[in-house]
C-alpha cells in the first residue's frame, strides 16, 4: 500500500488514532493479510473524509456511529470498536447506556439487548463497572 503523498490516507489514519486509539489500528492491522484495500479504503473515506468533515464534533459522530451500530443487531465487534471511541472522545457510560435504551424504541429490544452486553464487555475491560 503506497500511502506516500496520500493525504486522505495520512489525514485519515491521524482522525483514527485520535477516535479510536490501538482498536481501530488493530482492525486495520487485522485486514493487512486479507484485505489490505479495505483497510485502507476504511482509513481513507470513514476517516479521512467522513470523520474530518466539519459540521458534528467527535462526541456526536460516536454518539450516532453507536447507535447506527447498536440498531443494526449484528456488529458487535464494531460496535465495541465505537463504545471505546465514544468513551475516548468524551461520552459517559450513562450516555451510551442511554443511547442503547433509545434504539430499543426504533430497532427493538433485541438490537438494544445485544448493545447492552456489548456495552457491558466494553465497560468491564475499561474497569468502569465490575465483572458481575
């Protein structure tokens, strides 16, 4: 992957360590042996495009891209990817707890059931709730 001179690349993959830290760099990581193009197209368009665009600050975006993930059902590893950015740019744990309850009213309590135990696993790495 030449990324040399790539400012979409490079703006993209600073917008992404500052969101998500060593989480999102291990996705991107986990694709170079399969799909390097995908992780690179991941930095360049959601980070160096979506995620630079002025208009929502970082809190907000996450606060959408947990929800969006939340009433979607079946992307947990994402979504866990996002609670810890949203937590990184600012969220509360109260905020994401109250997003998953938000979407249970639009994407069910499944999606929101789902969310909760990915917010749990999340929170308990973090050390913010114990292992119960």
């Amino acid at each position: 992957m030449n990324i040399e001179g790539n400012e979409r690349f490079i703006r993209g993959w600073e917008k992404l360590k500052e969101i998500d830290g060593e989480a999102g760099e291990k996705v991107i990581q986990s694709l170079k042996n399969i799909a390097p193009d995908l992780g690179r197209y991941t930095i360049e368009f959601a980070f160096g495009d979506i995620y630079s665009r002025q208009g929502l600050d970082l809190k907000s975006r996450e606060i959408a891209t947990v929800a969006a993930l939340s009433a979607m059902g079946n992307a947990e590893p994402q979504l866990r990817v996002h609670i810890n950015a949203a937590l990184n740019v600012g969220c509360t744990p109260e905020e994401i707890v109250e997003i998953i309850i938000h979407i249970s009213v639009y994407a069910g309590f499944p999606a929101a059931l789902n969310a909760a135990s990915a917010a749990k696993i999340v929170f308990m790495e973090r050390g913010i709730i114990a292992n119960t």
